[in-house]
C-alpha cells in the first residue's frame, strides 16, 4: 500500500492498482496554478479520438507524438485528426484558440472534465508542454510499451501553467565518453516530459572530436577514434547530427552544439600538427586531466579551422546558439585568450548565431557580442566575471557546480560521479534560487538553467540515468515553476510520486532516502 498526499488530500492505492496522480496539480515541474475539480474524474474511453487544431501540422505532430505513447499502453487506436469547430466534446483536443494571453509562448491551459481533456496553447510548443502534464497525470503504467489493463483515468480541474525561465537545459558530454545516437535520443525523450527546452552537446574535448567537419576530416576519423579510459569512442556523420537536431526539435528541444575552445582541444591538436605552435602533434589523449591543452592562437591556421568548423555547424543548426566552450583555458595566457575570443565571436556572428560560453568568457579584455550568453559553472554566489558581463548586456545561464551538475555524485557511496564540486543530493540539487543566486546578476539577466552531464565517468546509459535522475527533475523545476510554489516537502512528495513512471521507462534512477518513492 502506498500513500499519495495533496494538500489535504490523502489517497490509498493497493500494489495492484496502476499508481496515479492523486491531483491534477500532481506534476512535475509544478504548474503555475492548478484547480481541482474534487470528485471529478477523465476516463479515457477506447473509442477515444485526438482532435488537432485544424489546418495545423505542427499541432497534428503534436497530436501524433501523443498518440504514440498512448497507444501501446492503453491498445486503443486513437485516431488523430482535425478538430472540428465549437466546443470539443469527448476524447482530447489540442487547440490553438481559446488559451489565456498569460501563457506566452510556451504555456498552455489544461482543462480536464468527465467527458473531455482539452488543451490550449498559443503555440506547438505549449501544446506540447500540455501533453507532457497530461502524461504525468495519466497512470505510470501509460508509458508502458505493452498493453496494460487501464484504466485510464485524469484527475479533473484546471491548469494555467507557462516558465519562469526561457531555457531549461541540460549538457550531455559525448567526448569523454562517446554515447550513440539511440542513447542522446532516449535522453531527449526523458528530458522532454519535465519540458526541459534546450540540450547543450559538448562535441569536443581532449578526449575526442565527435561530429564530421567536412573541411578537416581526420577530427573525426582520428580524432574521434578514442575516448576515456581509451575504448573505441566514436562521433556523428552529419546525417546523424541532423537526426538528432529535427528528433529533438519534434520534441520542441533546441540543440545547443560546443566546439570548445581554446583549451580542452587535444583531440583536435592530435589530428592536424598545423594547429600546434610547434608544429607537432601530440598523442591521443584518454585520462582526465584538465587545462593543459590549447590552439595556437598566433596562427591563421587556427582562425581558418575556428570558421570552417563554426559555419559547417551552424548549417545543420536551427538553434539559436553556437557554444564556443572558453573554459579552463590553463595552457592559454589572458592576453592570448582575449585575442582569440575577440577572433572568434565574430565568425560566430557571421554564421547568423550567437555566441554561448563558459563564464569564462566574461573576462574583461573579451568583447561583448550580441546577444551573448554566459553559462555560470563556479562554486560561489559572486563572481565578476558573470556581473562583468551581464552589465556589458550579456544573459546567463545557470549551472553552478555544486548545485547542477549532474556528474557530481549523490553521496560518497554513489559511482560513478566525481565530487570536486561537493556531494550533490537531490535537495540540494533542488534548494537555490536561479534567478538571486548571484550577486550582480539580476533575474532578468537570467536566461534560465542548465544541468551538465560530464562524463568523465559516465561510461554508460545506465550511468547516465543514475545521474540525471531524479536530479534533472528539480533543476527542471526550478526552471519551469514560479518561485511561490518552492516546497522541498512537496516537492519531495511530487518527485516521488514519478518513481513508478521511471519504472515503467525503464530509467535506472537513483532511490535518494530523502524521497519518499511510490
Ligand atoms: C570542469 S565545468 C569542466 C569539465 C569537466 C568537469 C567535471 C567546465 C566548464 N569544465 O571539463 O568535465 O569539470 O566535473
């Protein structure tokens, strides 16, 4: 017998019974507002339909993305098709007319009665975001790839719900350890039912080049042809990279790809001697050093590949962003790093991006470019670097180390996870505040949040779910809700309530004790 607590709420279920949400605000990252309707129950019928605003595609992609998971659970067919004009009635329609103005973009109005679910939004996006909510709400067992027995059920009432912040992300490091095309897809499916927005691919390190630059094929070939520990690694075709660009963008996840430099480029320094200052090609690189490896920025040659590999990438992406990386640059004087940033934003501008970093980039001697980004990775609650940009007109995303990374460990028992940032449980994962944390950095420079994989000693798609869940939830929270609904107690409670869905898809999660699991 487990309980389920919402407000004043409490219900009983038996192990027998598929787990299910209590409350329509039982959800993940929590809505805006909710509304119960007490008593009132949605039973998905099996002649049920998925009505689409008409003459939508994107809508009806919405709507087919739906259907495919509500189809082998529940065995129903489920036909998609264009809603009809006035009041819908029965089955589940997702409309673009009718939503409240206060949900923007990307929010959606959920309204959930015994005969009808109908979601309103502005836009796919926030369709999308209102399917993601209606999942949650569904049994676990809905996400099950087999038929199950049902039923169906959706608590009743309203949700109004939009994000606090534009960008909720994560990173995953496919350099240290290179991860295939089924695993970053897996991870986008997971990510996107906490309406996680942005997946920054950390595409080159030390360790490994992971994407085909047709201008200098042999970062990939050669420079791709390790990893950590000196297994196989690997990289993307372009076609792949595509796959998984428009994969994601069904999704409504934009990819933020990372070149990073100069530093953390020895895969790429093995691959062309000309890189070097001296000349010369260094070995392959599979420990885990940091700092020690940089492009010659007194080169042209160095430019030449800085513009060639930037505009290949910004070919294959719609986003917004190219991220130049800029960390941990040990082995690159100040003077020489500024001198190399002020190079290399501008043929990021020149692709039609804009330029996203490592705090880094802050540095005062560096240009500021337009509509920069700078990615906060440092342990403390100050940092000029960040203040210095932000008044140069620079956004933040924030990712402090100690709070988001999903590399650090749980505990000192948890593996793999490093632990140089502190020992990350999930309520400390969950317990600061995105849009005060830094002193200099006002909300409203705060693009949003991210929580970064690096995978050092993240070798496996089961690491990789150990980690990020049920971490990536709350930083996924802290993105999406508003500030007046931050409640360790019931947030803990919500989380938990999520334990039987990973379940169901197979996610490997980490059972912190200080979760209460369904
Ligand atoms: C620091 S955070 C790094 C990475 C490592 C990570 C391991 C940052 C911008 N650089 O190179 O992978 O720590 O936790």
């Amino acid at each position: 017998v487990a309980l389920l607590t919402a407000g004043a709420e409490v219900v009983v279920f038996t192990a027998a019974e598929p787990a299910r949400a209590a409350s329509i605000g039982d959800v993940v990252p929590a809505p805006v507002s909710a509304q119960p309707a007490s008593g009132t129950v949605y039973t998905l019928p099996a002649e049920a339909g998925i009505f689409t605003e008409a003459g939508s595609a994107q809508a009806a992609e919405v709507g087919n993305l739906l259907a495919g998971i509500l189809r082998p659970s529940t065995g129903y067919p489920l036909p998609v098709s264009a809603a009809g004009s006035g009041t819908p009635s029965g089955g589940i329609s997702l409309l673009l007319s009718g939503a409240d103005a206060s949900v923007g973009q990307q929010g959606y109005r959920l309204d959930v009665t015994s005969a009808s679910v109908v979601i309103r939004a502005r836009t796919a996006t926030g369709l999308f975001n209102g399917v993601q909510t209606l999942r949650q709400l569904l049994p676990a067992e809905v996400e099950s790839t087999t038929v199950r027995p049902g039923p169906w059920t959706v608590p009743g009432g309203r949700i109004v719900d939009y994000p606090r912040f534009a960008y909720r992300g994560t990173m995953l490091d496919v350099s240290r350890h290179f991860h295939p095309l089924a695993t970053v897809k897996r991870y986008i499916d997971r990510i996107a039912l906490y309406k996680i927005n942005y997946l920054h691919l950390h595409l080159s390190d030390d360790q490994g080049w992971r994407i085909v630059v047709d201008a200098w094929p042999r970062l990939a070939t050669y420079g791709g042809s390790t990893q950590v520990g000196g297994g196989a690694g690997g990289y993307y075709t372009k076609a792949q990279y595509q796959d998984i660009v428009a994969y994601a963008a069904q999704r409504q996840i934009t990819i933020v790809p990372e070149i990073d430099m100069p530093g953390h480029t020895n895969a790429a320094l093995a691959s062309y001697a000309e890189l070097n200052c001296n000349g010369v090609a260094p070995a392959l690189y599979t420990g885990t050093d940091v700092g020690f490896s940089s492009l010659c920025t007194s080169k042209e040659t160095t430019y030449t590949f800085a513009q060639n590999v930037l505009a290949e990438l910004a070919a294959m992406t719609p986003g917004p962003y190219l991220h130049i990386g800029g960390d941990e640059a040990s082995a690159t004087s100040a003077s020489q790093y500024a001198t190399f940033m002020n190079r290399v934003q501008p043929l990021v501008a020149a692709t039609g991006k804009a330029v996203m970093g490592w705090h880094q980039i802050g540095a005062s001697a560096v240009q500021h470019s337009p509509g920069r980004v700078t990615q906060y990775w440092g342990l403390t609650t100050s940092d000029s670097l960040v203040s210095g940009a932000v008044s140069k007109g620079a956004k933040v995303v924030m990712s402090p180390a100690n709070k988001a990374y999903l590399d650090m460990k749980y505990t000192s028992a948890t593996t793999p996870g490093q632990n140089w940032a502190g020992y990350i449980e999930v309520q400390t994962a969950y317990e600061w505040n995105p849009g005060t944390y830094l002193s200099g950095v006002p909300e409203s420079a705060v693009l949003g949040v991210e929580a970064p994989l690096w995978t050092e000693t993240v070798a496996t798609e089961d690491h990789i779910e150990t980690m990020a869940f049920p971490r990536l939830p709350a930083i996924a929270k802290l993105g999406w809700s508003p500030w007046s609904t931050h409640n360790w107690t019931a947030f803990r409670q919500r989380l938990g309530a999520q334990g039987p869905r990973w379940t169901v898809m197979g996610i490997d999660f980490y059972r912190s004790p200080q979760v209460p699991w369904a």
